[in-house]
C-alpha cells in the first residue's frame, strides 16, 4: 500500500509538473499571441498611413503632370512666337537686303550721272577754247575789214545805195534765222520740262509707295512685340505660381511626416502603459498559480480522479503537439510578416529618397524656369531695343529717302542748268556761226565792191555791230565759266553729301545686322533651354511612372499581407477557443479536488 501510495504522487506531482509547463506554453503562446496582434496593427497602421501618404503623393503628382502639360503648351506657343519672329527678322534682313541693292543701284547712277557731268565740263571748257579761237577769228577779220574799208575811202566817194540794201537784206535773213532758233529751243525745253514732270511723278509714286510698305511692316512688328510682351507676362505668372507650389507641397509633406510621427510616439506610450499593467497582472496570475499547485497537490489522493487526469493529460499531450505545430507555423507566419514589413519599410525608404529626388528635380525645374524667365526677360529687352534701332532706322530710312528726294532734285535742277548753258552754247554757236557767216558776206561783198566807196556811215555800224558780238561773246563765255564753276561746286558738294549719307547707312545697317546676330543667338540659347526642360519634363514623366508600378507592387503586397493577417487571426480565434476549453476542464477539475 505504502509502495502505491509513493506511485500515486510521483504521478500526481509528475501531472502537476507537466500542467504546470502546460501552463507555461499557453501563457508563452498568448504572450507570443498579443505581440503578434501587435505587430499586426502597427503593420496595419502603418500601412494605412503609406497608402495615405502615397494617395496625396499621387494626387501632388497629377496636379503636378497638369501643370507640366500647361507649362508645356505655353513654352510651345512660345516656340511658334519665337518662330513667327525669326520669319519676321528674316523678311527684315531680306528687305535690309533689297535696300541695300537699291542703294548699290543709286549710287551707280550718281556715279554716271558725275560721268556725264564731267563729260558735259568737257564739252563746255571745248566749246570756251572754241569760242576763244573764234574770237580770235573775228578780231582778224574786223582787222582786215578795217584795213579794205580805210584802203577804199581813201580812194571812192563816201556814198553807194546798194551797199544799204544789201546790209537790210542780211538783216532780214538773220533775224529770221534767230527766230527759227529760237522756236525750236523753246519746244525742246517745253518737251524736257514735260518729261522732268513725267519722271517726277513717278518718283514720288515709288516713294510713296516704299513708304506705305513700310509703314504697314512697322505696325505688323508693333503688334508682334505686344503679343511677346503679353505672352512673357503670363508665363512670368505661371512661373511664379510654380514657384509657390513646391514651396506649398514641401510644407505638407513636413507636416505629414511629424504627424505620424506624434501618432508613434504616442502609440509607444500606450503600449509602455499596457506592458506596465500586464506585468501587475501576470504577478497576480503566477500566486494564483501557486495556490493552484498546492490545491492541485492535495488533489492528487484521488486515483480516479488521477485516471481521469490521465486520460487528459494524454489528451492535452496531443493538444500541446498540435499547439507546439501551430506555434512553430504561427512564428514563421511572424516572420514572414516582419520581413514584409522590413520590405515595405525599406521600399518606403526607397520612396522618401525618390521623392527627395524629385524635390530636387523640382528644385532644378524651377531653377531652369527662373533662367529661362531671365532669359525671356533679357529678349524682351533686346526685342524692345531692336524696336528702337528699327525705329531709328525707319527715321533714318524716311530721312534718307528725303534726302534722296532732295538730291534728286538737285540732280534735275543741276540737269535744267546744264541743259540751259547747253542751250546758251547753241546760241553762243548760232550766234557766232551767224557772225562768221555775215563776216564771211562782208569780206566777199568787201571784195567784189572794192572798187565802190563804202560809206563811213555803214562802215561805222559795221563795227558797232562788231563790237557788240565781241561784247555778247564775252558775256556769254564769262556766263558760261561762272555756271560751270557751280556746276561743279554743287556736284562736289552733292557727291560728299551723298558719300556721307552712304557711309552712315553702311554703319547702321552693320549695327543692326549685329542686333539681329545678337538676337539668334539668344533665340538658339533659348531653344537649347527650352530642350532641356523638355528632356527633364519627359525624365520626370518616366520616374512618375515608375512610382505608379511601385505603388501597385505596394498595394499588392498590403493586400497579400491583409490575406495573411485574417489567416492568422483566424488560427488565433482557433487557439483562443482552445484555451478556453482548457480553462473549463480545469475549473470543473478544481471543484472536485476541493471537496475531495
């Protein structure tokens, strides 16, 4: 009896031991069992919070997408500005161009028209030497007149009618000769003032003309500068409104990394809070538990309630294999979950530094863009000075068409005197051919009368007559030098005028080839700069995408891992319903041991 009694509580205390580790297990297990709901809610939370995080990420991005498309329309609407005004500087060049040539034609023609002026100096020092020998010719004829008419009254009477008649006769002749001459120089200068008239109409037409041309391209190139001003006013707004929205989103982006932040450190706390009241409650459970033991010790006596033990026992054994498999899945399940929340938690890394990389992007964006606006704003400057320097050169255009019109004046005005002193050589010719040929009559009557008496009286007119001519001619050759020398003087005069007008054309048309230099460059400058804003705007575009399938490989993992966790929950459900059971086996188990 006494070796069966020592038995019986070996194997009630070995029972005891073994519900005593039991214990231990399922405690182990709830412990193991609260951590891991733990860390499924964190993981949850702060899944929840990645998913927000990564909504407002998204919808910062989309608005951020719909500003670079407006950005990308305006700076394409720039580009066909920009386009429209190099066509315009190009019609401009080709214009410069064409005046140019005009002015290479008119220069021409003021050299050949100095030509003929020079040919026309010619002819009028021929005509004075010419002039001067027959001069000369008549003073020997008026000599030898002179000596035949002394040589004659010294031998006849002063008195012969016939020598009157024929004087009267000739005088008829000539007058008539001078009145043909006369008429027929007043119809050619009716014919040459015509067709000065003629020409001068169709001068100013041409001028009036170039005029209005220019007139209408300076309105067209006065509205194309509004449109540049106005179009760089509205993207030195947008420029502006983009400058304030990052500024905005990176605020935000602050403000939602400290918040969950608070919300961890406060969660931390909590949980501190939880552990310290766990740790009471598991020092009230274990002196529960040793209460248990004694109760459980004193219990043993029984040996059917020992069998009965047994039979639990082997029970609980397989229970606790089960549990012990459970355990070991519900670790690695544990596991499992942790390295997915290390993934999500370096893949968030990830994010923040693609997101700090973007900023940065958007830094340098917004960089580019204030270049770009100084850049624009230093065009409008050069477009304004290039309005100016057309301006000016438009005043000098109309002032050198002035002046053009005024040497072309001039020009006719020096062509009416020359033709005038042309004419008055004609006279100046008629008029001593005239005087030769009534010499000429003269000497021939002189010779076949030189056996009549002249009369003094006829002999005396003769030479008053003479004297006169002599008189005429010499007027008419000083006339004749004086206008040459003027001549001369103004055609000096005009041609220097007109080598400075040219010059000073020249060295406009040089300074606004170099604004129009200037201004390509600073056109390709902008076009390189527009490139490269392009080329970033499609990087970005590449890296948002990217983002997206990242967010989706995100949102896959969360919903693989949600799956997970209602698995798990639903083995915990399973375990807790176990324990339970466990916990009613013992309470009904207690009772007895008591009123045994």
């Amino acid at each position: 009896m006494v070796s069966r009694n020592g038995l019986q509580d070996a194997t009630i205390t070995s029972y005891a031991y073994k519900l005593q580790c039991l214990k231990s297990q399922v405690r182990q297990i709830s412990k193991e069992r609260d951590k891991a709901r733990l860390g499924l809610e964190k993981a949850e939370r702060h899944c929840l919070q990645l998913s927000r995080e990564l909504d407002k990420q998204y919808i910062a991005l989309e608005h951020s997408q719909s500003k670079l498309k407006d950005v990308q329309t305006e700076m394409e609407t720039k580009e066909l500005l920009l386009q429209q005004a190099a066509n315009h500087q190009a019609k401009l060049e080709a214009d410069a161009q064409f005046l140019q040539g005009k002015q290479a034609t008119l220069h021409g023609r003021l050299n050949f028209m100095m030509k003929e002026n020079i040919q026309l100096q010619n002819k009028v020092v021929e005509m004075g030497e010419k002039l001067t020998a027959s001069e000369n010719l008549v003073l020997e004829l008026q000599k030898e007149i002179n000596l035949i008419v002394k040589d004659k009254l010294d031998q006849e009477e002063p008195h012969n009618p016939e020598l009157l008649k024929h004087g009267k006769h000739f005088a008829e002749i000539v007058l008539e000769y001078e009145r043909q001459c006369q008429v027929s120089y007043y119809e050619e200068e009716m014919e040459l003032m015509r067709k000065n008239f003629e020409r001068e109409k169709n001068s100013k037409e041409c001028v009036e003309a170039e005029m209005s041309k220019v007139e209408s391209k300076k309105k067209d190139l006065k509205e194309t500068i509004a449109k540049a001003v106005t179009d760089v006013t509205k993207e030195q707004k947008c420029m502006q409104s983009l400058e304030v929205e990052p500024a905005r989103v990176e605020l935000q982006h602050t403000k939602n990394l400290c918040h969950p932040r608070q919300q961890l450190n406060q969660e931390g706390e909590e949980l501190r809070a939880q552990c310290r009241n766990r740790g009471s409650i598991r020092g009230e459970q274990g002196w529960l538990l040793e209460e248990n033991s004694l109760l459980k010790s004193q219990l043993g006596r029984l040996q059917q309630e020992l069998r009965e033990v047994k039979k639990y026992s082997r029970h609980d054994e397989k229970h606790k294999d089960k549990l012990s498999n459970e355990k070991v899945e519900e670790l690695a399940e544990v596991a499992k979950v942790k390295e997915l929340s290390r993934k999500g938690e370096v893949e968030v890394s990830h994010v923040n530094i693609k997101e700090g990389q973007l900023a940065h992007e958007l830094l340098e964006h917004e960089d580019s863009h204030i270049t770009s606006a100084r850049s624009m704003q230093l065009q409008n400057q050069r477009l304004k000075e290039a309005e100016q320097l057309q301006g000016v050169e438009m005043a000098t255009r109309l002032e050198y068409c002035q002046q053009h019109a005024a040497c072309w004046s001039e020009m006719e005005l020096l062509r009416q005197q020359l033709e005038a002193s042309q004419e008055e050589l004609l006279e100046a010719k008629v008029s001593l051919s005239v005087a030769q040929t009534q010499h000429a009559l003269q000497l021939q009557q002189a010779k076949e009368q030189l056996n009549n008496v002249v009369p003094r009286k006829q002999f005396e007119q003769l030479q008053i007559s003479l004297r006169e001519e002599q008189s005429r001619v010499q007027q008419l050759q000083a006339n004749l030098q004086q206008q040459a020398e003027q001549a001369c003087r103004q055609l000096v005069r005009t041609q220097e005028e007109r080598e400075r007008l040219l010059q000073a054309a020249m060295e406009q048309a040089e300074g606004l080839q170099c604004d129009l230099r200037n201004a390509e460059a600073a056109l390709a400058d902008r076009t390189a700069l527009l490139k490269d804003a392009q080329a970033q705007l499609s990087r970005n575009k590449l890296l948002i995408k990217d983002l997206h399938e990242e967010n989706r490989g995100f949102a896959m993992a969360l919903q693989a891992a949600e799956v997970k966790q209602k698995s798990i929950e639903k083995k915990n459900h399973m375990l807790e319903e176990q324990a339970l059971a466990l916990k009613k086996l013992i309470g009904k188990i207690t009772p007895a041991s008591l009123s045994a």
